[in-house]
C-alpha cells in the first residue's frame, strides 16, 4: 500500500528537479515518470499530478506518464475521466515495457496513448535474433500506423541504435548514452550533452 505515497512523492521529486534544470539553463525535453495501477485507481491523481505541476512551476506539457500494460486492464469511468483531465491539460501519456504485458491491444484505441515503449528484451536480441527483429520492426509500424511516437528502450550498441532507426524509431535509451544518474551528474551529462549538439550544428 506504500506505491501510492512513494509515488507521489517521486512526482513531486521529478517536478522539482525539472523545473530546478530548466531555471539554471539546461536545455532537455520532457520529465519522464513511471505510475502505478494503484495510482491510477485513485480519482484524485489526475489533481495531484496538476497540483504537483503547478507547485514546481513546470509545465504540464512536457510531462509524460509511462503506465504499464496491466495498468490499463480495467476501463473504468474514473479512468477515463483522469485520463481526459491529464491530456486536456497537456500532458502526454506513454505505454512502458510495450510487448510484455498481456492485456488486449483494444485499449490502445481506446486512451490516449502517444507513445510506446518497446521493451528491452526484445531489443537485447536485435543482433542474433529474427524474430526479436521482426517483433521490433512489428511495433515500431503498429505505432506508425496508430499515429504514435515509438522509443526503444535498452539500447546498448550504436549497430541496434542504426537498424531501429533505420526500422523507423523516433527515440531510443539505454546504457550507450548513459547508465542512470544522480541529479548532479545527470546535470553535468545534460550540458556537456548540449554543448556537443550545439558544436555539432556549428560544425
């Protein structure tokens, strides 16, 4: 029963920190942040997750919610309507671990899903494996096809992060950029980042 405070609490958190980076001038785009079925059972999240917002100073429109598959399972009213408050206020809504999980595929039509997540598994076979090859390339056209942003996540080699973007992958994450951070070093990692994009333009 201690996911829903933790998890408000890292709500808070990640606004804070957000807000924190963009006022001392590091360029990023979006505050990732992963929730919780338990979370989403609560009609009063979508408030919090506004209020969380606005006590930070950040803006809803660049945060996103990963949910899991399993936390979609059960269309209720008060689902919907969360989800109608969280979009109608901006901010964006992804599906994690895309591919695991095992719920039916109806529910992509029916919330307001902008981007998908395919899970690292399938991407850690992408060199010696067809069929995690066909599976990738699968979803990266399912989400095509939905009008979806696609990320892959646990990118661990420049070969798999070519052939994904070759197969058309918006984003890709892992281990070859960076392993996680601490907010001092992740802050570091965000400028020397900056500034090597910044040279590369010039260049």
């Amino acid at each position: 029963g201690d996911i829903a405070a933790i998890g408000d609490w890292v709500l808070r958190e990640a606004c804070r920190q957000a807000a924190a980076w963009e006022a001392a001038g590091i360029a990023f785009g979006r505050m990732s942040i992963n929730v919780s079925a338990v979370q989403l059972r609560d009609t009063a999240f979508a408030s919090r997750v506004l209020a969380a917002c606005a006590e930070a100073g950040w803006p809803p429109a660049r945060l996103e919610l990963e949910l899991t598959e399993s936390a979609l399972l059960h269309d209720t009213e008060a689902l919907r309507a969360c989800f109608d408050m969280l979009v109608g206020a901006g901010v964006a809504l992804a599906i994690d671990d895309f591919g695991t999980g095992f719920s039916s595929l109806s529910y992509l039509s029916r919330f307001p899903v902008g981007r998908l997540k395919i899970d690292r598994s399938f991407i850690s076979e992408l060199g010696g494996s067809r069929r995690a090859v066909e599976v990738a390339r699968a979803i990266i056209h399912l989400g095509k096809a939905l009008r979806m942003q696609v990320l892959a996540e646990g990118v661990e080699s420049m070969e798999d992060e070519r052939l994904l973007l070759e197969y058309g992958c918006d984003e890709v994450q892992g281990y070859l950029y960076s392993r996680p951070l601490p907010p001092r070093e992740m802050a570091r990692w965000l400028l020397a980042h900056h500034q090597a994009v910044d040279g590369a333009t010039a260049r």
